[in-house]
C-alpha cells in the first residue's frame, strides 16, 4: 500500500476542485478502520524490527566477538599491561544490554497496547502464545533484568577464556555473577529459581540467544495473524490510496492504481533500487497518454 504521489497533475473537471476531493479521500481514509488497523500493525512491527530485533542482533554481535577475535579474547584475561581494551569492550556490553533489555520491554508494552481489549480468536491464541512463552525462565529474567538495569545497577560482568590448545580456537564468554544478581530482592520468583538452579557463572549470551528467538516467534505470529486478519479491509483501504493518487495526478482510477501498485513494487523490493531503474518503470507505465 502506498501513496506516493504519481508524476501528473492534469487540471480537475468541473465539480469540486482536486484538492476538495483530496481532502475528502484523506478523511475517509483517517476514519477507515482497515488503515486504523494497518498503522498499528505497521508501528508493531517497526518496533519489532528496528527496536528490538536490531538490538538483539548489536548484543549478540557484541558477546560473540571475542569467539572471533583471539586478540580480543586475550586481552579479557592478560594483566601484563592496561586493561583498556577489556574495558572499553565491557562497556560496549553493558550499553548493548542496557538498550535489548529496555528494547524487550517497549516491544512487550507496545504489542500488549495494540492487544488490549480485542477478543476473538486471535486475541485469545496470543494470549495462549504469551503465557506459553513465559513458561521459558529467559522470559521472566529478562523482564527482571531490565528493572535491575534502569533502576538499581548494571551486572556485574565476569568472563571466562578457554585455550584449548596453542594451536586451538581461544573461546570466551561474558558472564553474570548468580551471588551478585542475587544481593538484589527484586527478581520474581520465576527468575529468582533460574538464577539459584544457574552455575555461579551464567553465560549471557545463551540467555539472550533464547530469549530473542522466542520474542521473535511470538510477535512475528502475532503480525502474521493480524495482516491476514486485515486483508479484507486493507484492499477497500487500497482503493482509496489509488483514489487519491488518481486526484493528485489527474489520472484515470485505472492509470492510478498501476501506478500505485508500480511503487508499491519498487518500495517493498527486497534490493536497493536505481534512480534509473525507477525512471525507466515510471515511464514504462504510459501515464502521460493516459485519458482521464
């Protein structure tokens, strides 16, 4: 769906002026509950993926670094000089986890905003889905974890290297301390378990790999049940955007919607695409001969 504008702008024909028109599409549109419908699914899944699955991937990317870096794996552990790498690589962990952890609970409060009062089937599975999900102890921790982060302290982090040989991979990982974590008495009592059944160690990464491939599932299935839901609405919602595309561009409703859908294409198109490549798929369309 789009409503970028087309390349004409012939004069209106008698009747109310084009921007009149205009005007009453764009109200119609604001008032249709189909594009009510699309924008909240369409700021669910921005959060989704430029909130939370971008910071899942920052911190991910972060922990798994020493795993690939022997050079940096070394400097977790020497103490033949400063340790300002090591540092400066904590605190590149610590802003990561502060951003994934207070991203998990905006992409939460957002998708349970978007769900509240609805009934039905869908609402009804995805509660299901949520409470299925908490059943995973990386969920309730996490949660915990953000409260422990923005209003009590960042963990402590500890590491652990491992040389297998001279020749061998160097591993590493980060890790949070269980005595430490549990000075706090904040942890409900599904994260405060997790934490006591943990080693003394516990290895972040595995806790956020986990934690992001549920959070993921679940509001990508949520996203997917609600577009589908929406199909119906969003096609008269579609009539619209070509009406007022056709206003815009005083092209016929059947030379506006080719050019609605022509954009639509160019705009969802998985590749980057050229100046010129847009150009010559404009001008392939024939709207300059097109009658009104």
């Amino acid at each position: 769906m789009d409503a970028s504008h087309p390349p004409a702008n012939r004069e209106s024909e008698g009747g109310a002026s084009p921007e009149e028109r205009l005007a009453d599409v764009r109200r119609r549109l604001d008032e249709h509950p189909g594009y009510r419908e699309y924008r909240a699914w369409q700021r669910l899944k921005r959060t989704l993926d430029a909130v939370f699955v971008q910071n899942w991937r920052v911190l991910l990317t972060i922990l798994n670094r020493p795993n690939q870096d022997a050079a940096l794996a070394i400097e977790l552990f020497q103490n033949m000089s400063k340790p300002t790498v090591r540092e400066g690589y904590e605190l590149a962990v610590t802003n990561a986890l502060h951003n994934y952890v207070a991203g998990s609970a905006t992409l939460i409060d957002h998708a349970r905003r978007l769900m509240r009062d609805r009934t039905g089937a869908i609402a009804d599975e995805f509660a299901a889905r949520v409470v299925a999900a908490n059943e995973h102890p990386e969920l309730p921790f996490i949660k915990d974890m953000r409260n422990y982060v923005l209003h009590v302290s960042h963990p402590f982090l500890g590491h652990t290297v491992n040389i297998a040989s001279v020749q061998g991979p160097i591993t590493a990982e980060i890790e949070l301390s269980k005595t430490d974590l549990l000075a706090w008495d904040g942890w409900v009592r599904a994260s405060r378990s997790f934490i006591r059944s943990s080693d003394e160690k516990i290895t972040l990464r595995l806790i956020v790999d986990a934690h992001g491939k549920i959070m993921v599932d679940l509001h990508v299935w949520l996203l997917q049940q609600l577009g589908e839901d929406n199909r119906v609405a969003l096609d008269d919602v579609n009539r619209l955007m070509v009406e007022g595309n056709a206003i815009l561009g005083g092209l016929s409703m059947e030379a506006a919607k080719r050019w609605t859908e022509a954009v639509t294409e160019l705009r969802e198109s998985p590749t980057p695409i050229k100046t010129e490549d847009w150009l010559e798929k404009v001008r392939g369309l024939g709207l300059d001969q097109e009658p009104l």
